[in-house]
C-alpha cells in the first residue's frame, strides 16, 4: 500500500514539473522579482541553468508540451516490454501515466488552437492544408481524447478493446512528430526508433 502511493505521488510530481517549469518561465518575463532571485540562484550557485523568458513565448510552450506528451506517451508504450523482458512492473499505473500524457497532447493543441491562431478557424483550416503533420497530430489527438474519455471504470468495461488504438496513435505520433521537424537531428531520430522499437516488439509478441 505504502508503495503503490509513493509510486502514484512520484508519477504525480514529474508529470507536472513541465507545468511547474512551463510557468516559472514564463514568470521570469513579468517582472517578478522571486522568480529572478531564484533563477540567479539556481544558475549561480548550483550550475542548474534553466532560462530566461523564452523569446517566443508560444514556440516554447509548444515545443515543451509535445516534448512531454511524447515522452510520457513512450513510457506508456514501454511499460509492457518493461515487465516483459526486464520484470519491471509498473503496467498498474499505465492508465496515470497514458492519462497525463493525453493531458499534455491537450495542452498541445490549446497552444496551437488558441495561442498561436486565437480560434481563427479559417487560418486553422489553411494551416492544415499547407502542413501534412497537422493532419496525423489531429488523428493522434483524436484516438487519444477517445481512450481518455473512455478510460473512466463503467465506459472501460464497454470499450476496453477499443484502446488498442494506442499503437496507431503512436504511429501517427511518430509521423507527425517527425513531419513537424525542419532539421532532424540525432535526438529525433533516437525518439524515432524507440517508438519503432517498441511496436516492434509488440507485432513480434503477437
């Protein structure tokens, strides 16, 4: 029991420290002096250099929300193979960790809907058809908001079978991500071949 919320408390701190340093960022642009004191602080005294107000405030929430919903959206894709091969067994708190990676795919596209076009559903509509990867992000989001909404216990029950569009939606991940890219660096290309891995090793267990 101890265990199970240490564990669920650890997972609820690191899924909201992008939140948490998202706004501290964005703070140190105000003119609020805590925020520069501590940002001093960190930089000064223990190396720990973690920026200023971003010169494009909506690049930076739209870089660092999709980072994150990927990165939690491999874990969740990775728990399997985890307790598989290596015995790790974390597969009861997949349904946090995919929930909290669907939240930040929300905040995604909130940036983009709202921030970056301010619900100017035209400039929207020629934004997708000028830019392939918006259309595989709209059908990720789309699958993801699907098993989010059916992710409460009574609907599970339901359409528990439809949530094995997880794997197509990381598909579609993948493409958008990798369209999204002007230059693709190493660091992509490893996001790339984990995510292949990882279906990789789930067509191979079938």
């Amino acid at each position: 029991m101890f265990y199970n919320r240490a564990m669920r408390t650890i997972i609820w701190i690191a899924a909201l420290m992008p939140i948490f340093y998202m706004s501290f960022r964005y703070s140190l642009g105000q003119g609020w002096q805590l925020p520069i004191v501590m940002a001093k602080f960190l930089n000064g005294y223990l190396h720990l250099h973690i920026g200023w107000y971003p010169g494009n405030i909506i690049k930076f929430l739209e870089v660092t929300t999709a980072k994150t919903a990927l990165n939690l959206l491999i874990l969740t894709l990775a728990l399997k193979p985890l307790h598989s091969y290596l015995k790790f067994d974390l597969l009861k708190y997949k349904r946090l960790i995919g929930l909290f990676g669907a939240f930040y795919v929300l905040l995604h596209v909130a940036v983009f809907v709202w921030l970056k076009h301010h619900f100017d559903f035209g400039e929207i509509y020629g934004a997708f058809t000028h830019h392939l990867f918006i259309i595989f992000g709209v059908l990720a989001f789309a699958v993801l908001l699907m098993m989010s909404i059916t992710s409460v216990p009574f609907l599970f029950r339901k359409f528990h079978s439809w949530h094995k569009l997880f794997y197509i939606s990381m598909v579609f991940v993948m493409v958008h991500f990798l369209l999204a890219q002007k230059n693709i660096s190493f660091t992509d290309i490893i996001y790339v071949a984990v995510i292949s891995a990882l279906l990789a090793l789930k067509l191979l267990k079938r």
